[in-house]
C-alpha cells in the first residue's frame, strides 16, 4: 500500500518522523549551510583540516577494502546463497529489469557522470598516472582505462552488497523499518540498534547521503550554466546556478512527492532514454571508428592491468594521482554506498541475491562503459587532433568550461548544449529524490515493505539538500566537492563495513532457512507452513506489535 492510502498510523505502520533522527540531521545541516553561505573561506578550511588526515593516513585501506567487497559480491552471487530470494516464494520482482536497472544507475550516477566522462580523461594527459609524461601518448592510453577502472565493479560493489542484509530485514524478516541500523542488529544487538548506537548510525548515514549528494550537485550546476551560456549568452554566475538549483529541486521534489511507481520510476526511464539518445548521436556524428577503437583499446588496458591499476599508490615519487583519483572514487562510492544499499533494498522486493549482483553490476558497468566510451573518447580524440585544446580550457576556465566546450565541437552545436542541459538537470533530479525518498524512509518512525514515507516528509529532505548544495556552491571549486565527497565516504566507510558483517553472519545463522523460505515448497512445508528461525519471534514481532 502506498503512502496515497495509508493512514499515518494503522497497525504495523507509523509514518509519523522520527525526531530523533531527523532532528539532529536537520541541525547538522543548518551548522554546515549556513556558516557556508556566510563564511565560505572559513568553512572550507575547516573542513580541510579535518579532512586532510583521513586521506593521508587511511586512503590506501580504502583501496582494499573496494577489492574486498567486489570479490565477496562475486562469491555471494556465483555460490547457494545466490538462490536467496527477497520475498514471498512466488513473488515476482516489484520491477522490471530495464526500469530497475535505470533507478539504480540513474539515482547512482547524477549529472556527474557526463562531467567525469569528458573532463577526467584531460585530467589524466595532463597529470597522468603509472609514471608517463604529461600529455604523452601513454598517458593518452591510461587515460580512458584509469577512467573505465574508477566507474567498473569498484563503484557499484559496496551498493550492491550493502543492499543484501537490508532487503533481507525488509522483506523476510519482515522488519517495519528501512534503516542502516535495522540492518546491523545481528551484529550489535536488537536492542542497540533501537537505541543510541543506532540512531547515531542512521543520523551518520543520512549525513553521508546528504554530502554526497550534495557534491554530485556541485559539479553537475556549472556544467549545465556554462551549457545556457553557449546557447543563450546567460552569464554562469552563482545566481544562475541557484535558479538552476531551485528548477531541479522543483523536478525533485515533484517526483519524490510522486513516489517511486509515478515518480523516481517515470523519470529514471526517461533520463537513460535521453542519454541514450545523447550518447548515440555523439557516436555516430563523432569519428565512429576512431572512437570504437580508442574505446577498445582502453577496455583492454583496463582489463589486463587492473590489480596494478586499483593498487598503484606511486609511493616512490609521491604524485598526487592515486589521492585525488583512485582513493578519490573509493572514499565517494562508499559514501554513497549506504544510501544506494537503503535504495536498491527498497526496489529489489522479488529478487535474487545472484540477480541483484549480477544484473546490476552488469547494467551499471554497461552503462558506465557506453557513456564513458563514448564521451571519453571523444574528448581525447578532439584534443589529440588539435580540434581543440580543451585541456588549456580546463586549466583556466575549469572543468565546467572545457566541459561546454568539447561538446560544442559536435554538429548542431545549439542542440546538443540544451540537450546535455536537460539531460544533467534531469539525471540531478533523480539523484535527489531518491536520497530525499531514502533520508524519509530512515526518519519515519515505522515503514512496512509496502508503505512510502508521507509526501511532505519526502518534500523536506529534498529541501534540506537543496540547501546543502548551497552552501557547497558558495564555498565553490571541484576541490572543495571532492573534499566533501572523500569527508562523507571516510564517515560510511564503518557503517559498510559493519552491514557487510552482518550479512555474514545472517547467513551463517539463517542462511539454510533463507534458502527454503525462497525455494519451492515440499507438499509438507505447504501443510505445516514455513519453519520461522528464533531471531524472527524475538526481532520482528517485539518491533512490530505483531503476536508472537
């Protein structure tokens, strides 16, 4: 039942806030925003040196700890707990595969993607990683496979595992509630988990979203103000990026008021149909050939030096590169990754284990392959053939600029620049209403499997964000939105670790029981019903007010 039909409080659902994680998130953000609207220098070098210690003395544990999970994602999906399904027996899944695959990628990857795509790889000629010289062609062929690498398995693999545990809380043991700290119990207790350890957890992991997505908002605002002044001649300045910000908000806060089925579903569909579209024009209108084979030839730098690619750390000559990309990207997808996990938990009732790491990382890296190859490769194309030195561009205007202009290389100049407009304001879109639709359903007092967080709490997480980007925007730079995007991954790197714990030791304790739960029932098991471990009389109905 959705939120359109549900009373506020009937039975086993409370869509009443919880005050007690909403209220000290909402003050956390004020402390942040406002102080960055009014002091912005001040703030930034705050947080600068707070952050400066955590990747100094940590990022290399970052980098094992992503090899980590994408092999323990493989186990878990190629081995019998592949088979554990999150619903009842013959459930089918909630969605189809293309509008789930699009709600993942889309709510993942933001208007950044399309700004990582073409400025990353000038990056990386300009400062290349693996010991080459600057704008040389090695650093040409690192390039585009350092960026297939950072958007590959490595990105999607902490969504992926951290989504397990909590869709298994959600929809076997029927847990009322879509939290991180739900999803620790096993391993720190029922009652710790509704108590002050797992408020804080949840109030740490709604601040991680809120950072991340924030940052995402931040690089994705310039793009697209720097897109109208190519087209109309509209001067990039903060103003324009705030109206730009209120327009997104607006689109967010309609599809989150929505829901997920007429909301985040419906524009997630439509955004991977216009970047298909995008993508497609700029294949076959670009050097199509050359760009296969640039593409082709990055793929299999990738693939064939990728332990040496993940664990570079130039420890020799002390370059900058692993920190401000490799440990970067880490330090970002974990700070999404309990966010993403909440998510995919909440779309995937119906699915498998194996489906949900399979399917899903095979969509995500297809995708993040076809807009990176694509995009990626033009832009080192355009540069490598003097059709434009977009890497001068990005050393005095910025990422943004150079952005705008390798895309206005392309024919129809005009119509590719309002088409990347809407196409990036859209992907922003969906990226913030699906972190408003998770911080309410983390801040409502009791959430069943088929219940959304009320509209108007939705609306107000999707407001704090706005406000959040903000604040960032005025502090201003891609140095400051890597800063804070590295800050919130080092803050969830934790909660990660310890919902990947606890799916271990759900299967170890349940994992048998899983399995029969999602397996075709014996004629006797359909007589007496399914057996029910102990865990669930002493978790779920104590929670829930349900008889024991």
């Amino acid at each position: 039942m959705s939120s359109d039909q549900t009373p506020t409080v009937q039975g086993n659902v409370d869509l009443r806030p919880d005050w007690g994680i909403l209220a000290p998130s909402i003050i956390v953000i004020l402390l942040i925003s406002v102080p960055a609207l009014i002091i912005p220098k001040r703030t930034e070098d705050f947080f600068t040196a707070v952050y400066n210690p955590l990747a100094a003395n940590f990022g290399t544990l970052y980098l094992w700890i992503t090899v980590g999970l994408i092999a323990m994602c493989f186990y878990f999906a190629l081995s019998r707990w592949g088979n554990i399904k999150f619903g009842e027996r013959h459930e089918k899944p909630e969605f189809g595969i293309i509008s789930w695959s699009a709600m993942i990628f889309c709510s993942a990857v933001g208007g950044a993607i399309m700004f990582w795509a073409i400025t990353e790889p000038l990056w990386d000629i300009l400062s290349p990683p693996q010991y080459a010289e600057s704008m040389s062609v090695d650093a040409y062929d690192w390039a585009l496979a350092y960026l297939l690498m950072h958007w590959g398995p490595n990105a999607w693999c902490t969504y992926l595992i951290t989504s397990l545990p909590i869709a298994y809380m959600l929809y076997i043991r029927k847990a009322p509630f879509l939290r991180i700290s739900t999803a620790t119990a096993p391993i720190i207790g029922e009652r710790q988990a509704r108590g002050l350890i797992g408020r804080c957890l949840d109030v740490f992991f709604i601040l991680g979203l809120m950072f991340c997505t924030a940052v995402t908002m931040c690089i994705s605002l310039p793009t697209v103000a720097f897109a109208l002044r190519g087209v109309f001649g509209i001067d990039p300045s903060l103003g324009t990026q705030v109206t730009i910000l209120v327009f997104s908000g607006l689109v967010a806060g309609y599809t989150v008021y929505k829901g997920l089925d007429r909301g985040i579903k419906w524009l997630s569909n439509f955004n991977i149909f216009l970047a298909l579209v995008l993508v497609l024009y700029c294949f076959f209108c670009g050097p199509t050939v050359q760009l296969f084979n640039i593409f082709t030839n990055a793929f299999g730098k990738w693939l064939g030096n990728y332990p040496n690619m993940v664990f570079w750390t130039d420890p020799w000559t002390g370059g900058s590169f692993p920190r401000d990309w490799t440990i970067f990207y880490a330090l970002f997808w974990a700070g999404f990754g309990p966010f993403m996990g909440l998510f995919i938990a909440r779309i995937s009732r119906g699915r498998t284990v194996r489906e949900i790491i399979l399917w899903g990382t095979a969509s995500t890296v297809a995708g993040a392959c076809l807009i990176h190859g694509v995009f990626g490769s033009y832009s080192l194309y355009v540069q490598r053939e003097g059709i434009l030195d977009a890497v001068a561009i990005l050393k005095d205007q910025g990422g943004a600029a150079a952005m705008i202009a390798v895309l206005g290389t392309l024919p129809f100049k005009g119509a590719v620049l309002v088409a990347y407009a809407l196409l990036s304001t859209i992907f922003l879109a969906t990226t913030v209403n699906a972190g408003s639709y998770v911080c309410a359903s983390t801040a409502t007092v009791r959430l069943g499997p088929a219940s959304e967080p009320d509209k108007w709490h939705r609306t107000i997480w999707c407001l704090a964000l706005c406000l959040l980007a903000l604040g960032l925007i005025s502090m201003g730079g891609l140095g400051v939105a890597k800063m804070f995007g590295n800050f919130s991954g080092a803050l969830m790197v934790l909660p990660v670790l310890l919902v990947t714990a606890c799916w271990l030791r759900i299967l170890k304790e349940e994992g048998g029981f899983a399995l029969r739960y999602c397996s075709k029932p014996t004629p006797e098991e359909e007589m007496a019903g399914a057996p029910v471990p102990p865990h669930f009389s002493r978790m779920v109905h104590h929670d829930s007010g349900m008889p024991r």
